[in-house]
C-alpha cells in the first residue's frame, strides 16, 4: 500500500524544518591553492607579425588593411581551478519527517472481495 500513489503517504516532510544555514551541500569545492600559471595563455589567436599589407591594397576602396590571425603556439586552452572534496561537506540535506495528517490507512483496498 505504501506505493500506491492514489494514497497520501504515511510520512510527510516536515514544513516548520529548515535546512540550517551552514549546511554544506556541494561534495566538491575550488581548491584555495590553486593559482593560474603565470605562463598560462589563453590567446587562440593571434596577430600575424609577419604578414604585410599587400602592394595592391587600396585603403578606400578595400578598407583600412588589418594584419591576419594565426593560431597561437603557446596556447593551452581554457584554466580552470583544481576541484577538491570539500571537508565541510554534510551530505544531502532532507527535511525531517512527520506524521501526515491526512493519512487514512485504507485497509479495504488492499483485499479482494470474496466470491
């Protein structure tokens, strides 16, 4: 009978429960020591210092030259922190449970009338 969904449940969480304000609920936090490598570039791109304007350019009718881009050498993608378990992590946090006061054990339904 407890899986029946046509029932109200036996127990229901506790409304007047609050979770407490230092409750931890993430297991995984950013590690505090962990720093971005000074050396660390995140460019993509970069500017071509070796292309030149082309002679036949014109300004006005082609628009003011800009150099190409190319991929950076030194790039090594996004940095993101290190994540570490968090040692203030408490679990789940779930609210109490309570008598429903609308439960009615509905003995009946689960019998099958007699022939």
């Amino acid at each position: 009978k407890e899986d029946w969904d046509m029932l109200a449940p036996k127990e229901i969480s506790d409304p007047d429960d609050k979770k407490p304000s230092d409750w931890v609920d993430d297991s995984m936090m950013d590690d505090p020591e962990d720093k971005k490598p000074a050396d660390w570039v995140e460019e993509k791109r970069m500017v071509d210092t070796d292309a030149k304007k082309p002679d036949d350019w014109d300004d006005e009718e082609d628009g003011e030259w800009e150099a190409p881009t190319k991929d950076n050498p030194g790039y090594k993608g996004d940095w993101s922190v290190k994540r570490i378990s968090n040692p203030g992590y408490k679990g789940f946090w779930e609210a109490k449970k309570i008598a429903n006061p609308e439960y009615v054990d509905e003995e009946a339904l689960s019998r099958m009338p007699s022939s």
